[in-house]
C-alpha cells in the first residue's frame, strides 16, 4: 500500500486528529544595498514581460517605462521612506528562498500596510514559505497598527489569487479593461 492510500485511509477514520502539514519556517532579512540593487535589477523586466504580456506597453518601450516607473516609486532608492527590502530567508539552513517589499505609511490617519513585491523562486513554490511570510506579515502589520493589509495581484495570477484567498484576503476592488477591435491581434483579452 502507498503512502498516500496509508494516508487517505486515515483520514477517513472517526475521531482521527487531524495534522497539519509542517510549514517551514521563515525569517525576513533586510536587504543589504548590492541585494536591493540586484533585486531591481530583476524587478525591472519581470515587470516590463508582464506588461507587454498584457498588452500594455509595447516590447520596443517596455524596459524604459518600467524603470520609469521604479524611479517614480522608489524616487530614493532603498532608502525611500516607508519602504521595506527583505530576502526571504528558510530559518532551517539559512538559504534564501526570495525577496520582498512593502511598505507601511499613515493615510487618512489610519496606518496601511502594503505588499508591494513577493517572489519566491520557482522550484520553491508550494512549500508553506509564501504562507508563512503572510503570516509574518499579519504580526507586523498589527504591530504596526494598522487593521488588514493590501496588495495588488494580476486577474489571471490564478496561483497567487488562490493561495491570497486561502489566507483570507477578499477583493476590495477592481480595475476592469476592454480590448478595442482595433488591437492588434494575438493580444491577451
């Protein structure tokens, strides 16, 4: 018999407590400015493929619109204020598994904490460290005072919307588009 008939044949006993799955544990480590500075570095054409992918902006343009916009964001770099520059770091072994910013500010005299950046590298997926750097978060943020916390998540990020609705997170709003008929073909819709 399988591990995973042994497991499901478990599952189904009454009164069987259930376990959960062992999440790894993270720790945030602020980045160092050489990590921030390779960290943009990365940031600037993922966000530019992303565009392009979706229509936005053209592939000629692209890079230089999406350090524009990392310019208009981060006008002071790693030291633009409220801003936070972290390397996901796994607690067991010390390896780094991704990075992440956000920021925290006072807004209509309410403290808002907001994901800005989350990646964890692709072969590390799906093990329990984006949970847990939510989780991290939860602490921070109320540390903080502020009472939820936002982020901004693609449409068609199906994964990402899934685990973000796992965690509790609901939309509070939404930015809708319409391609006209004049567009070029082949583009997302």
């Amino acid at each position: 018999m399988s591990a995973d008939e042994t497991n499901a044949r478990d599952e189904r006993r009454p009164g069987r407590a259930e376990t959960a799955p062992s999440l790894p544990a993270v720790r945030l480590e602020p980045m160092t400015e050489l990590d921030f500075q390779e960290s943009v570095k990365r940031a600037i054409p993922r966000h530019a493929a992303e565009q392009v992918r979706r229509g936005f902006w053209t592939e000629a343009e692209a890079t230089d619109a999406s350090r524009a916009e990392m310019a208009q964001l981060l006008p002071q770099g790693r030291a633009t204020p409220h801003y936070h520059f972290c390397n996901i770091v796994d607690a067991r072994d010390g390896s780094e598994v991704g990075e992440t910013w956000y920021n925290v500010q006072v807004k209509g005299g309410k403290a808002q904490f907001w994901i800005d950046w989350i990646w964890i590298e692709p072969q590390l997926r799906r093990r329990g460290y984006a949970s847990q750097v939510f989780r991290h978060f939860e602490t921070e943020a109320a540390e903080q005072g502020a009472d939820r916390i936002g982020l901004h998540v693609l449409a068609d990020n199906d994964s990402a919307l899934a685990l973000y609705s796992k965690l509790g997170y609901v939309t509070s709003n939404m930015r809708m588009t319409k391609l006209l008929d004049r567009a070029v073909k082949g583009r997302p819709r």
